[in-house]
C-alpha cells in the first residue's frame, strides 16, 4: 500500500494493472484477426430426434490467437460488440456461411447468429439481401438466431428489423429460450418462427421430474404458438430416449450427435449419417 500524501491509502495490485494490459492486448489482437481474416467458422448439426436427417447447421465462429490458442465467442464476442466490430464479426460468418451452405446438396439449411448491436439499424437488410444474391443463395435457406435477451433489451427495433428479414423470406430463431426471465405471454408477438430452448432446460430431465414438467411445458405452448422447436445441448442417449418418447423435439443439437466441426467433416457427416 502507497500514501497518496492527503491521508488516504491506496492499495497498489500489479494483477489489475497486468489484467488491464492483457486486455488492451487481447483487443488489439482481436482487430487485428478481423481485419486480416483470422476468424473461422465451424458448424455444429440439427437433426430429426431420430438421427435420419440433417436438416440444418448452425454456424459458430471460432478466433484462433497465434499465442493463446483457441479463444472462445464467449470471449470475444462481447469484446467485439464494446469495440464497434461486431458488424464486421457478422458480415465475416454470414458470407462463410452462405458461400458454404450454397455448396450443400438437399436444401439444407444454416443458421447464423446475430448481436443485438446488428438489430438496432436496417443495415443487417441490406447485408442479407447483398449475401444471399452473392452466392444465389434461396433466402429459406438462412436462419438467423437471435436471443431471448435482445428481445428484452430493444424489443421495439428488434422485432422491427426481424420482420422485415422474415418478410423476405429469411427464417427467425429464437436463441436460448427461457434463460432470459422474460414473460411467456410475449412469445406470440414475437415475429419468429423456430424456438431455441436454451440447454439448462434439457440438462436434468432424466433425474427431475419437475425439469420433465417445467420442459413439457415450454414445447407445449411452443405447439400451440406453430413454432417449430430446436432442443439444445442434447448430450446423453438417456435425454434423446426422452425427447423422443414424449416429442419433446422438432431438431435436436447438442454434443449426442456432434459437436460444432469444419466444414469438410461436416460434409462426411451428411454422407455418412449418425448411428444411434
Ligand atoms: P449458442 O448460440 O447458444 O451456441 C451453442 C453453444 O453451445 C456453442 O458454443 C456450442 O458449441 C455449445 N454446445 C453445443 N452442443 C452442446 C452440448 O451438447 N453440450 C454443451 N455443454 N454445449 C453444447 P460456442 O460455439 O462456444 O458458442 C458460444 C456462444 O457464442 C453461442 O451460444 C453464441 O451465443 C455465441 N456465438 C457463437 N458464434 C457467434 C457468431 O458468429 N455471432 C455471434 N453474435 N455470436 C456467436
Ligand atoms: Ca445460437
Ligand atoms: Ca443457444
Ligand atoms: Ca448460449
């Protein structure tokens, strides 16, 4: 601890001042990765709940640092959104990812995530419009994830901006559904089409009853609304037995099927199929 000389001490931490310095860093680094084209995307399938078809894949986007390794979203997609990068960060994985889905064979589709920040003005329009047209992409063919959170934040420019992608045809997912503490009453004003039920919601179905009822409950008012519905985090073969003995489920995504992967094991995958 140093005297500031009026009396009062401060306490001196050099881990504040390193943590500060490795943040600075990390920011640098991260515009760095995107404006040089660093960042990669891996997909990470949806199928039936019996395993017979892949019908869409959801992009992810990965950042690997040339020091640190692998940096997760979780990381630096918030970093991004402080710094004014996000839009870039999104127009990057939007074009990968219909530059790939224009590739696959069958229809299949890919979802793409989107940041509140890319919601506020009409650009996000324009940029999947300009997209879709580059690779002669169908606009069915794209899903946009959004979540239950950016719906809370500016429900009025959200649902505004939404409308208008889905008035072009583009599908709209509502992301970690049921994490958000938000209102059930809301979801059949929301301009969606698919409900993503966040993976907390799965985790222990096979060991508490009151999570079977609590999940029963969210696909039931889902059916009733005709919204189709993703089920996250899908991890062991005792939670898919459930999700298929009471249809818990129109997609199922989580780590029982696979994990996010690049894009060429994804194609041997779609060959292949899953055995389960
Ligand atoms: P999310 O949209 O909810 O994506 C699903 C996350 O759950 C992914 O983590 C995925 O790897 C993980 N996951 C999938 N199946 C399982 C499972 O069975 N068990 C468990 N425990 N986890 C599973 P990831 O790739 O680390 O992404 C984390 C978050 O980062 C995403 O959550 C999304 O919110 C955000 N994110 C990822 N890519 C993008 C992007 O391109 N743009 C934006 N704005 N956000 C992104
Ligand atoms: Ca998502
Ligand atoms: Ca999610
Ligand atoms: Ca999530």
């Amino acid at each position: 601890a140093k005297s500031t000389g009026n009396g009062t001490v401060r306490t001196f931490r050099p881990e504040m001042d390193g943590r500060y310095v490795a943040e600075q860093r990390l920011r640098t680094d991260l515009r760095h990765a995107i404006e040089n084209g660093h960042l990669s995307v891996v997909y990470q399938p949806m199928y039936r709940p019996d395993g017979s078809e892949m019908e869409c894949c959801e992009a992810l986007v990965r950042w690997s640092h040339p020091e640190r390794g692998w940096i997760g979203p979780n990381i630096f997609i918030p970093l991004a959104e402080s710094m004014g990068l996000i839009s870039d960060v999104t127009r990057f994985v939007l074009d990968k990812a219909c530059a790939d889905c224009a590739e696959w064979s069958g229809g299949m589709a890919v979802s793409v995530n989107l940041s509140v920040k890319d919601l506020r003005g009409g650009a996000i329009t324009a940029m999947v419009a300009e997209t879709l047209a580059r690779y002669s992409l169908p606009a069915a063919r794209l899903h946009l994830e959004v979540t239950e959170s950016c719906f809370m934040e500016e429900p009025v420019a959200v649902s505004a901006t939404l409308s208008r992608l889905r008035a072009n045809g583009v599908t709209i997912a509502i992301d970690d559904f049921g994490t958000g503490f938000s209102s059930l009453s809301y979801l059949d004003s929301l301009p969606i089409d698919i409900v993503k039920i966040d993976r907390a919601f799965v985790r222990d179905i096979g060991t508490d009853p009151r999570r079977m009822k609590l999940l029963s409950g969210i696909v039931h008012l889902s059916r009733e609304l005709d919204l189709r519905i993703v089920l996250e985090g899908v991890e062991t073969q005792e939670q898919l037995d459930l999700v298929r003995k009471h249809n818990f489920a129109d997609l199922v995504q989580g780590y029982i099927f696979s994990p996010p992967v690049p894009v060429d094991a994804l194609e041997s995958l779609r060959v292949n199929g899953v055995a389960l």
